[in-house]
C-alpha cells in the first residue's frame, strides 16, 4: 500500500472554519493525528479519518480557549476535572461533532483487531 500524501491545503480546503487557525497548529495536529491514526486499518477513510481527528483537535482547542477568557477560573476547573474523567474513546470524540462523525466512520471499519 502506498502512504497517501496528507497536506495542509488538503485539510484547508475541506475545512473552511479552521482558516482563522495558523498553519503551524494546523500542521501540529495534522501531524499527531498521521501518527495515531493506522492506514492500514482505515483503508479508503484514511484521510477523512486524519482530517476528522484533526478538526477535533483544533475544535477543542478553540473551546477550550473561548473557556479561559469567558469563564471564572473555578469553573474552568471544574470542566477540566470532567474533561479529565473521560473513560472511553466514545466520550473523548463526543466532544465534538468532528469527533462523532468520527465515531460514525470507525464504525463501519471491520470489527477485527481493530486499531486507531
């Protein structure tokens, strides 16, 4: 299999709301999720796999910045705390609509040793 070639005007031009975010963000969570998510077990939804994966990434990171300049800190704890008791993969990628939409295509993958 040969490795598809995943890049940042790839990523841009499928995902508009992202524009305002640098592209060396961008580039960062491209890159982590190239190495979390397996080819070989995404076959044909590699790259909407990483794209998804990453546009979670950078969603939650645009929550999680709205929450430092509009909450208290101590509310801002407090969700950290939540965040932090996430158990299962499923309540990770709930947090975003990217992440269940993610969720959504992991399931039609074959169920058999199944690896990010």
């Amino acid at each position: 299999m040969t490795t598809l070639e995943i890049t940042l005007s790839m990523f841009r031009s499928q995902y508009f709301e992202f524009a305002e975010i640098p592209d060396e963000l961008v580039n960062v969570n491209l890159a982590k999720a190239l190495r979390v998510v397996n080819q070989v077990t995404w076959k044909d939804y590699y790259q909407d796999a990483v794209f998804l994966l990453t546009a979670h990434e950078l969603f939650l990171r645009q929550q999680e910045a709205v929450l430092t300049q509009v909450q208290s800190a101590a509310i801002r704890e407090q969700a950290n705390f939540q965040t932090l008791n996430l158990t299962r993969d499923s309540d990770y990628y709930s947090l975003s609509h990217y992440g269940l939409k993610l969720l959504a295509l992991k399931k039609q993958l074959p169920k058999s040793g199944f690896t990010w």
